[in-house]
C-alpha cells in the first residue's frame, strides 16, 4: 500500500515528503564533500552525490515507517 501523508488537508504521498528531506540534508552535506580531497579524485563526483542521497532517502523511509506513529501515515 502506497503511504499518504496528510498535511493541511491535503494527502502527500510520504516518498515525496523523505525525498524533500533527503535533497536538503544531501545539499547541506554537498559543502563538507566538496571541502574533502575525495571528491576531487573521484572519477565522476556526482554518482558519489546521487548515491548519497538515494542512502539519505531510505534511511529517512525506514527510519518513518519505524517510528511515526501509524495515525499519521494513511
């Protein structure tokens, strides 16, 4: 079953809400991987971005779906 979160009336579906966070922790973790020696020998730097926040974005998923309560995911 598809989850829906309801926000201000409105159902959002709960993988576009972790998705949102999981942009804004990966561009706020963009800065410290671009200070470090790593990314500069990488070969492509953004499959290292991509695969960061495809990480961040499960993490977040399984994190909600183990501790939201279930009257807040529909």
């Amino acid at each position: 079953m598809i989850e829906e979160l309801h926000i201000f009336g409105v159902y959002v579906p709960a993988a576009l809400i972790w998705a949102i966070f999981a942009v804004i922790l990966t561009f706020a973790l963009r800065g410290l991987l671009l200070r470090m020696p790593l990314h500069h020998v990488l070969w492509h730097p953004a499959l290292l971005e991509m695969a960061l926040f495809l990480l961040i974005w499960l993490g977040l998923a399984c994190l909600a779906d183990g501790f939201l309560p279930r009257w807040a995911i529909s």
